[in-house]
C-alpha cells in the first residue's frame, strides 16, 4: 500500500499535483464512517487537509492511518474500506464527477 501513498505541501500544491495530472479537484468535508469493503471504478488522488482516514487494504491485509498533508493514490478496482471519526479533503478525478456511475462506492458481489 506504501507505493499508494504520498505528501503534498498545502491545498495549493494539491489542487496544483490535480492539474498537472489532468484530474478534476474537488473540496469535500466527510462526517464520522466506518464503511464496508467496496471499490471504486475510476483512479482518484486524495489530499488529507485535516482530520485522519483508516484505510483498509483487502489484497495486501494492510491499513493505514492517513492525517493531514497525506496524498492517497487511488486506482480503479482495488477492494477497500475506510474509517474515519470525520475528514477534510481535496479529491481530484481522473474522470468527470458529474459522469461517475451510481454508488461510487460498488459493493462487493461477495462478503469478504
């Protein structure tokens, strides 16, 4: 999961590291979760800008605590789940937002 993770300066730098990729960035404020394992089918980047996010690696059996000024690189397909007691984060997308499909977050066809 390391390979997966990154720093980043400030909200400047991430809306900049957004742009260079070609991603499309967006501000979001997250309430308390603790999600089942699903995935998602496009590749995003996330900035922590405040708060913390657990994530939970199916394929490698490892988490990770995510705080602030962590980057997240995520690729379409990987099976995760996360928790959080609530965070802040600019996400980019390598995709519209407007034309993901519904739920972003797909269930799993089986209990893992």
């Amino acid at each position: 999961m390391d390979e997966r993770l990154g720093r980043f300066k400030d909200e400047a730098d991430a809306f900049a590291q957004c742009e260079a990729a070609g991603y499309t960035a967006h501000k979001f404020d997250f309430p308390a979760d603790d999600n089942e394992f699903h995935w998602h089918d496009f590749d995003s980047l996330t900035f922590i800008t405040a708060g913390e996010l657990t994530i939970f690696d199916v394929e490698s059996g490892e988490s990770r605590t995510c705080g602030a000024g962590t980057k997240i690189v995520g690729r379409k397909g990987v099976v995760h789940r996360e928790q959080t007691s609530g965070f802040s984060a600019i996400i980019g997308f390598a995709e519209d937002p407007k034309a993901l499909s519904q739920p972003i977050n797909k269930p799993l066809p089986v209990t893992v």
